[in-house]
C-alpha cells in the first residue's frame, strides 16, 4: 500500500472571487469529506497535483497535511474528482474523501496480462475490453495490480472477470460473465485484380473529337 504526502492548507473563504486568486496565485480550491468527517475547505498547489498525475499517483492514497494557520493534522484520503478546465487544461478543483482502514471500499485495479494468447499464435488479434476491474476490500488489503495470464485463449474465446483470480478479502463487484480480453478471428478481404486490357470486342471509349478549324 504506497501512500503520497500533500500538503494543503485551509481556507476560510469560500466564494468565487477568493477561488479564483487562488488559481492565480498557482493554488487549486479543493475540499476533504468523508462519512466520519467534517468537511475542510482547502487550498493545494497545482504544481503538487501535476507531480502526482505525471508520476501516475493521483488514483494512490494520499496522506493530506493539512496547515490551519500553524496547526497542522494529517487525513489519508483518495482523490474522488479532480476537475480540469477544458480551455486551459488546468486543474479546476479537487475532491478528497476520506480513507478509514477499517472499512471496506470499492477501487479500480489495474490489470497486468501477460504470456501470449494461443489463439494470436493461430493467427487472431487480441482485444482488450477492460484495463481495469473493480473490487471491494479494505485499503490495507489493495494490491497495486492483479496478474492475468492469457496464454490459454483461442480463437473466438474470452477471458471473463470470475476467471481472474483474485487475493484473499477482496470481491470482485464487475459482472463475472463480462469480458476482459478476447481473441478474435482476422478477417481477411480477397480483391480481385482488375485486368489491364479491355477484352477483345469490348468498346473503348475515345476521347473527344477536338473541333477543327475551317480555313476560310
């Protein structure tokens, strides 16, 4: 379990003027809540967020150190929506939600195939339907990946979710019959080549008759 330090600090003014110096001042508004939890307004560097998305750490957990002028508590949390303006493709506002490690949460586990499909070795294309499954587990228990070998798959076969085999204290929440990777047969298109020459008795069509010109 990788756990990310962010530090973030309180804010006291929520309306729009004060959000928007903020963004100009490099900041994102965001805000922690949770079910046991308060909610906290809160201000985050952009350029804290930008480290965590270039280095794929933005679906991490996250431990907030939070400032309130001095007095500093730390809260594990995961980030539920980072919203992004869509003409200047910078962070907008954050959203963060508590983690309690003593309950069950539902996350996205990214999965990791590997061997090669016998059905591509016949000649097939492998197509992949989900990069991730969704499981519910406690945070402690959430493995960073799950293995998925595709080694034994044909041609016009699937791997499905309760194939996929899963650690101790998770459950699986995707439907177990929907597809995960599949090996489908390559269609292949004949053309006909075109003969070059017209048939003999086939009608050529000639070009236009240039006028002539009558000599006066």
């Amino acid at each position: 379990m990788e756990i990310t330090d962010l530090a973030a600090q309180v804010r006291k003014e929520q309306k729009k003027g004060p959000a928007r110096r903020l963004r100009q001042q490099g900041f994102v508004p965001a805000i922690f809540y949770g079910g046991s939890t308060e909610n906290i307004q809160l201000a985050v560097k952009s350029s804290d967020l930008l480290k965590l998305r270039k280095e794929k750490k933005d679906h991490a957990f996250i431990k907030l150190i939070i400032d309130d002028g001095g007095k500093k508590q730390e809260k594990l949390s995961l980030i539920k929506e980072l919203q992004i303006q869509p003409l200047t493709g910078k962070f907008f506002h954050a959203d963060f939600y508590e983690v309690d490690m003593n309950k069950k949460l539902a996350f996205d586990v990214t999965l990791k195939f590997t061997g090669k499909a016998i059905g591509v070795e016949n000649g097939g294309e492998l197509q992949h339907i989900k990069r991730e499954v969704k499981v519910l587990c406690l945070p402690a228990d959430l493995p960073d990946h799950l293995d998925v070998d595709i080694t034994a798959i044909e041609i016009g076969h699937s791997l499905k979710v309760k194939d996929i085999k899963i650690p101790e204290g998770l459950t699986h929440l995707d439907p177990p019959d929907a597809a995960v990777v599949s090996v489908a047969a390559v269609k292949v298109v004949k053309v006909e080549a075109a003969e070059a020459a017209p048939a003999e008795g086939q009608a050529v069509a000639a070009e236009p008759a240039k006028e002539e010109k009558k000599e006066k």
